[in-house]
C-alpha cells in the first residue's frame, strides 16, 4: 500500500512546483469581455450617435444635451457608459500588448516596458471613466 502512494505522492509534488501563479487569466477575461462589448455594443452605439442622430434619423430632441446628460446622470447610464468605455480599453490595450508578440517583442526590457504602458493605460482610462461618471452623479 505505501508503494501505491509513491508515485501519487511525486507526481503531486511535480505537479506543485512546475505550477506558478500568473495575473494574466485576469487580463485575458477582460480582454474577452472587452470583445464582447466590442463586438455588440460599441457598433450600436457607434450607430446611433455617430451615424443615425447627425443624420437627424431619429428626433433631435432626443439627443439633445438635456437628455444626454440625464443620462450619463443616472446610475444605468453611468454603468452602461462605464461598462462600454473601460472594456473596450481593455480589450483594444491587451491587443496591442499581445501584437508586440507578432513584432519579434518576446521578452526583455522592452517587452516590460509595453506591458506597463498598455495595461497602465487601461487601467488609467478605467480609473478616470469612473471618477468622471461618479461625479456626474
């Protein structure tokens, strides 16, 4: 019985020290909600206030700077713009982080330095996305 343990014993200890912790699984499900806000929302409103309100589609009165701030204003439109502006800064950053790769940018000092760029930014943009909506409120 102490012989069947052995190889349990050395294969959970091998399997604990090749194992190291690592933030990028954090990064990488921003980055796929960031792709889904990318995908979804931001054409639609990239739709409708970029192409159908300059085009007077819909009434005038209803992007009128009134309601847009109403809007921003109240929590579900404070949430959904936090929502939309910090996941797609995000998802664009970790893209671009991630096309360094595609650069011949594999490691070294370099590779650090646009790691700290590309997530300081984002997560700066995320920081002042949020303050700013909080003091509209």
């Amino acid at each position: 019985m102490a012989e069947q343990s052995m190889p349990n014993q050395s294969l959970n200890q091998s399997s604990q020290r090749s194992l190291k912790r690592s933030n990028e699984p954090v990064f990488w499900a921003l980055f796929g909600a960031g792709g889904v806000v990318a995908a979804f929302l931001l054409p639609a409103v990239i739709l409708i206030t970029g192409l159908a309100a300059p085009l007077g589609i819909p009434s005038p009165e209803l992007f009128s700077y009134e309601r847009a701030s109403a809007f921003a204003s109240s929590w579900a439109g404070a949430l959904f713009l936090f929502i939309v502006i910090s996941l797609s800064l995000w998802h664009g950053l970790h893209r671009v982080y991630h096309s360094s790769h595609e650069l011949g940018i594999h490691r070294g000092p370099l590779l650090s330095v646009i790691r700290l760029v590309c997530y300081g930014t984002a997560l700066g943009g995320t920081v002042l996305s949020a303050y700013w909506l909080i003091a509209a409120l």
